[in-house]
C-alpha cells in the first residue's frame, strides 16, 4: 500500500483576461517542475460543463457578455449556477492540494454580474490554510487584442489597425479587481517559459504568500 503524503500541495492561480497567456503559463509550469502538477483551470472546468449551462465559470462580465451565441441559455439562468460552480472547482483544487498534489489554475475572475457575487473572497476563504501563490497576469489590451484576431477570430479577417473593442478593455479592467497578488506577470516582456520559472523561484524564494489570506479576510465594505 502507497505511503500516503504528508505535505500540501502547492496551488497556483494564474488570474487574468482571455488570451493573456495564462494556459501557456500553466503548461510551461507543469513541464519545467521535476514535480506533479495538475491544471484544473477554467477551459477544462468549461469544457466538462453541459453544452446548455456553458460558459459557466467563464461567463464574461454582464457590460459585454449578451448570450446572442447561446440563445438556448439565458444568461440569468448560468450567472445563478456561477458561484457553486467556483466554488466546486476550488474545492476540487482544496482536496488535490490537501492530498500532497501540485495544482495550477488558470481563471479569469471578475465580479461584474447583475449585482456582485463575491465568488473571489468566497473561494479565497475556501483554501484557509493552503498554501497558494495568486498570480496577476497582464497584457496589453492591444497584444491581447491581436491574439484573439490571430486565433478565435482568424476567419473574420479584421484588419490590423482595427483597434481593441469596448470587450477587450472592459475584461483587462475586471478581472484585475481588486488588484491584490502575490506575484505578477506581464506576458508582453516574458515569454511563457520564464514566466514559469518566476512563479517557481518565487514559490522557493519569495516571501510566504499572503493575497488569498487578505482577499479571505475582506468584508463587502472593503470591496467597494
């Protein structure tokens, strides 16, 4: 019988806008460390979501996201599922970590739905007494913006000098509320790779983590 872990798994949560480069950072991650790393992100939490119910955890903020992609799905009926969703995925990060496994997650968390959810503080007090590393990951509005042309959006053939849409500032304004990491990345200088290598020496060097211990601690009045 397998002797089982004593130690906790360290977590890492990458937060920032899509195309940002947070899932590159999560496999760079996993393939520099000589240790196991699971990622249990957003995109695959999506992707095990029913067709009906998604985006689910990527539901992008109410000022952008209308649902005419989805007419089948209102979106009142996701955003009410929203925070069980977030907070089965970090439960599910909880028990990985408390079974001496590695996790790295990559989300995109905001809280502009049709009035605040809290689902940020909400997780945050999920992983009282695990260690996590939260990491802010910034790009550019206009590199983010030529990412998405050059891959989601590719078919469209929008023109270089189309500059960024109201989407793509309202997201990179969003989801980096309130603003408080232990670590931030701006994938526009660093390369996926020494990115990763920053998260690890961080996690071997840097000061003890503290983001998720204050974001936990924050009552709805320190929020506004």
């Amino acid at each position: 019988m397998m002797e089982q872990k004593s130690r906790l798994g360290q977590i890492v949560i990458l937060n920032g806008a899509p195309r940002s480069g947070k899932s590159s950072i999560a496999t760079a991650i996993q393939a520099a460390s000589d240790e196991l790393w699971m990622n249990l992100g957003t995109d695959r939490y999506i992707r095990s979501t029913p067709e009906q119910y998604r985006p689910g955890v990527g539901l992008r903020p109410a000022g952008i996201e209308k649902m005419e992609e989805k007419p089948y799905a209102r979106r009142e009926e996701i955003e009410a599922l929203v925070p069980t969703m977030y907070a089965a995925m970090y439960d599910s990060i909880a028990v990985h970590s408390r079974l001496g496994v590695n996790v790295v997650v990559d989300v995109g968390h905001h809280d502009d739905y049709d009035f605040p959810l809290g689902i940020l503080y909400d997780c945050a007090r999920r992983m009282e007494s695990l260690p996590v590393l939260f990491v802010g990951v910034r790009c550019p509005v206009e590199i983010v913006w030529e990412r998405r042309r050059n891959t989601w959006l590719k078919d469209q053939r929008i023109a270089d000098d189309t500059p960024p849409p109201y989407s793509v500032h309202r997201w990179d304004r969003e989801v980096h509320r309130p603003g408080i990491y232990d670590l931030e990345v701006d994938t526009a200088k660093m390369r996926p790779e020494e990115c990763s290598q920053a998260i690890l020496k961080h996690l071997k060097r840097g000061p003890q983590p503290t983001s998720f211990r204050r974001l936990a601690a924050m009552s709805a009045r320190d929020r506004e």
